[in-house]
C-alpha cells in the first residue's frame, strides 16, 4: 500500500507515484552496496569447477544426475548448489539461501538434496 501523500491522481483511473529525490548520501550507499557485488572473494563463478563438483558432465546442458529431461539449472544455479553444499559441510554445519523472487531458490535447494541423495555426501553432525 501507498502512502497518500505520495500518489497524485492526474485523472480519475491513473494514479502516479512521486518518488523522493536521490541524494548524495543515497548514492554513495548504493556504490558501497555495488562495490561488495564485484567482490571476487565473495562470487562463486566457476562453471566447469561448480559442474564437475555437482556431477554436471556438458556444461552446455546444465542438468544435474537425476533430473527430469525438462528440467535444467540456470546458470547462476550451478555455483549455488556448490556453495550451499560447501557450506552444509564446512564448520558452521549449515547455511541460509536468500535472494530475489523468482531467482530459483527452490531449485537450488532441490540441487542440493539431489547431490546429497546421489553422493551421500553431508558431514556427520554428531
């Protein structure tokens, strides 16, 4: 819902949304925020390391052992299920997938059971 005094109503079925000016200080938070983006300690990037480590033979077809033919990871998916599987197994024991909607979280998660289910591959808890 909108706040009130922030929509204007040019005619009686199209309301327009005025949006706050952009300030120095809001640029310079949205260039810190951009900056950890291009952090290369923090991407996971490797197509061919994120497929061999999830049993991904063609790189081409990015489908993991055991998914339907009609089914395939997205690109960026691949490195996720590496990463969730690294961190599942490192000594945190665990980890938390967070991002946009629609990006394939569930897909991801689906890759990570699916790698564990085939290599039977999670560190012992205990």
């Amino acid at each position: 819902m909108h706040d009130r005094e922030n929509i204007t109503q040019d005619s009686d079925d199209l309301p327009f949304i005025k949006y706050p000016e952009i300030t120095q200080e809001d640029e310079a938070a949205y260039r810190t925020k951009e900056a950890w983006l291009e952090n290369t300690q923090l991407q996971r990037d490797d197509l061919h390391d994120a497929c061999a480590y999830i049993g991904i033979d063609n790189p081409s077809v990015l489908r993991m052992p055991g998914m339907r033919l009609s089914e395939a990871l997205y690109f960026w998916q691949r490195s996720g299920v590496k990463a969730m599987h690294e961190m599942i197994n490192g000594p945190n024991g665990g980890a938390l997938l967070a991002d946009e909607v629609g990006s394939g979280k569930t897909a991801v998660t689906g890759g990570v059971s699916q790698h564990v289910s085939i290599t039977h591959s999670v560190r012992d808890q205990s």
